[in-house]
C-alpha cells in the first residue's frame, strides 16, 4: 500500500483529498500545513508521494518545499493548486514533479493522478537501479581487464625470461595438441633442429620428418607407448638438422588426460646432445 502525504493550508481541502484517497485504498501517513511542516513530516515518514499545494503561508511556498525535500530523497511529488498562472508553472517545472493538477478534483482524477504518478516513480526507480546494477558490472569488468592485461604481461615476461634460459640450456619444448594435430615449439627447438624460431606451422607429421629415418620406427613407437601408458618418460633419439647434421636428442615428457582418461595433449622437454657418429 503506497503511503501519501497530503499538503495544503485548507483543512477541508486536506480532509477532503484524505477521504478520497483512503478510499482508493492508499495511506495518508499525515497531513501539513505549511512549507516547513511539509520538509519535515517527508523526511521523518518517507512517504511514497506527496500531494503538495503550490500557493502555502509562511515563509516557504510548496514549490521552495517540494525543492528542498527533493536535494534531500527521491520521494515523487504531485503539485495541486488552483492557481494555473504560467509563472507557477514554469517554477514548477524546474522541480520536475510527477504532475501538476489544477483544483477542484474528483475521485476518479485523483485516482488517474496518483497511479501514473506511482507508476512513473516506480518505472524510474527500476532503471535506476538497472543503471546502478550496469554500473558495478562496467566497473567489475574495468578491474577483471586490467586485472588480464596484468597477468598477460606478467606471463609474456616469464616467457621471455624461459626463451632466454632456453637458449642458454640449449633446452627446448613443444606441446602437443593430439584432437587437433596441432604442435606449438619453443624458439630454442627450432634452433635445436637449425632452424630460424617459428619457421613454419609444426604438427606431428612434419616433426616424424626431423627424426633420422633409422630411428623414426623407435620414435612412432615410443609415441604409442606414451599415450598407451599414460605416464611421464624418457628417451633419446637421432634428428636430422636443416643443415643435415645429425644430433642426438634427450627428450623427457608426459602426457595429459581429459576426465576420461584418454590423452588429449603432450607435453615434452628436448635437450639438444652430442653429434651423432
């Protein structure tokens, strides 16, 4: 139930609007006399409307209240007067009221009145809060970007410092898509292998190619003995370089396993050995 506070100097005026409005079924939570009685009875009842007079004795009219309860709460307010002079209005309008009603009044109008006025109030209340809602949500994705941008700069930086310590431990890695067929090298393994980094788009068909043809056989079974047994490993074998040297290769792996443990990805560390006799 909206609750209502009725402003006017008439008491008849007053207890004639209190009547109509109990019987459309909203609470008069009080009634005010002047501008001043008006500030405080809204702030102390935090009624959902106001009914105001515009012309009130005293030292405040009903526009100078309606603009002070406004720089202190959200509450609508409705101006009822019998004073339709433009320069009223215009005061008025600088409130930005939820209507301006010209008296006398009956039921049926005081019913049109309050509900749109209601309505608007709660309408703008929702977007408000939608507004506010955006807000935090704008505000929380600002801080989970910079958030990323951090992380990311931090990880790039970690791969920096991992190239260059690959370089030096001659050290290389690769990371094995096996759904895909997709193989991502390290720089220092398409050194290991003469090759400028990222020389081309690697997979495990154009790896098998690297493999010195006597032990591809020992490599394509050591492949299905990884994703067979599921378990970290060792072992070494022949390339063949670009410049058709051959080295011999130390590699150390393992395999990873989606939640029904069939291997979706392999993971292997390569360190660059001897030349081959």
């Amino acid at each position: 139930m909206a609750k209502i506070l009725i402003v006017d100097d008439e008491w008849l005026t007053r207890t004639e609007i209190e009547g109509m409005v109990t019987d459309l079924g909203y609470e008069v939570v009080g009634q005010a006399e002047t501008g001043e009685e008006a500030v405080r009875m809204a702030l102390d009842l935090k009624p959902d409307l106001i009914l105001m007079d515009v012309v009130i004795p005293g030292g405040m009219n009903g526009i100078e209240a309606a603009e002070t309860i406004k720089a202190e709460s959200d509450i609508a307010i409705v101006f009822i007067s019998g004073y339709g002079d433009p320069d009223y209005v215009e005061k008025a309008k600088k409130i930005e009221p939820y209507g301006y009603v010209m008296k006398p009044f009956d039921k049926m109008e005081i019913s049109a009145f309050i509900e749109i006025a209601l309505h608007k109030k709660e309408m703008e209340s929702k977007l408000k809060d939608a507004n506010e809602r955006l807000k935090q949500t704008n505000l929380e994705l600002e801080k989970k970007i910079e958030e990323q941008k951090k992380t990311r700069k931090k990880l790039e930086e970690n791969e920096r410092h991992l190239a260059k310590a690959q370089k030096v431990a001659h050290l290389g890695n690769w990371y094995w898509d096996i759904k895909t067929n997709t193989i991502s090298w390290s720089d220092e393994l398409y050194r290991i292998h003469g090759l400028p980094p990222q020389a081309f788009e690697a997979n495990y068909d154009a790896y098998l190619e690297r493999v010195h043809p006597e032990d591809l056989t020992l490599f394509k079974g050591l492949t299905k003995k990884v994703l067979k047994d599921k378990k970290p490993y060792s072992a070494q074998y022949r390339i063949v370089r670009a410049d058709n040297e051959t080295r011999i290769i130390h590699e150390q792996g393992e395999v990873a396993l989606d939640a029904d443990g069939n291997p979706i990805s392999n993971s292997r560390w390569l360190l660059k050995g001897a030349l081959a006799l």
